[in-house]
C-alpha cells in the first residue's frame, strides 16, 4: 500500500468544480423554483421570491464550500457575504437584461423572454463561478487533502487519484 501525506492544498480541478456547481445551483434552483409558488400561497410573491432566494443562497454557499470546491469546512461569515454579493448581481444582470428587452420590445414573446433570461441567466451563472472560485473559495481556504504518495497520479481536472497502470492503459 502507498503511503498517504498531506500535500496538496488544492480543490478539485477547473472542470470538476464546474460541474459540481452546476449540479448543486442547478439543483437548488430547480428546488427553489418549485417552492417560490407554494410559499406565495401564504405570502406576496415577491417577499415569497426573497426568502427562498436567501435560503437558497445560504444553501448553495454551505454546498460549495463542503463540495464544489473541496474546502473541507463549513462557509464562514466572509464566504457567505461573497456569495451573497456575486449572487446579487447575477440577480442584478438577468433583471437588466429582461428590462431591456422590455425596453427594445414592449410585448416579447414566452420564447424571446425566456431565451434572453436564461442567456442571461447563464452568463451571470458563469461569472458567479469564476468570482467564486478565484476569489471566494481560494486555495487560503481550503484544507490540505490526502495524495498518494508513489504509485499514483492525480486527475488535476476531476480531482481523483488514479494508479499509474490504469492511466497508462487509458492512453
């Protein structure tokens, strides 16, 4: 057996915590977007739409800092802060974007409005990762994590350990 040290203080890699942000933000948004209408039952659609979009936020930040990008630790004040201030103008960018729609077009179709909602959507998504990444959940917050010493290579773009033969064998 390969001995185990505490040498890399790095995350997963670009792409794995990529993917992972998708999953978990597109996971708590589809979640979110159920609950928005059944909590404007008992409550204003906007103040409906606020309270789920903090608690989502507070639950995105605790998923990325735990699984996105592989800090070992709960989010502190800072991160969550961070996060809340990226998410609000990614809020900020879509709501401009479907204004200005409004603007060039008074009566858009379902199909252009949702077309540049989400374009917007996924660009403000985009920006929220790298600000995230490179400056919310940098290498300072994550915790050193277990690499196998001799006999192994690390995956820098999945954030997995492989042995040496099954890499050679997959080239």
């Amino acid at each position: 057996m390969d001995a185990v040290r505490q040498t890399s203080t790095a995350g997963p890699g670009p792409f794995a915590s990529f993917v992972r942000f998708v999953v978990c933000g597109g996971g708590v948004g589809v979640l979110s977007s159920a609950a928005v209408p059944m909590l404007a039952l008992l409550m204003p659609w906007a103040l409906s739409n606020a309270v789920i979009t903090i608690a989502s936020t507070i639950l995105c930040t605790e998923l990325h800092a735990l699984f996105t990008f592989g800090t070992g630790k709960r989010a502190g004040w800072r991160e969550h802060w961070q996060s809340a201030g990226s998410a609000a103008v990614a809020y900020a960018v879509t709501s401009v974007a479907v204004l200005v729609l409004h603007t060039v077009q008074s009566t858009p179709s379902l199909l252009t409005e949702q077309t540049v909602y989400l374009s917007a959507s996924g660009l403000a998504g985009l920006g929220r990762f790298l600000v995230l990444r490179l400056f919310v959940f940098t290498a300072e917050t994550r915790k050193p994590r277990p690499v196998a010493a001799a006999g192994s290579q690390r995956l820098a773009w999945f954030g997995t350990r492989a042995p040496a033969a099954a890499l050679s064998q997959a080239a």
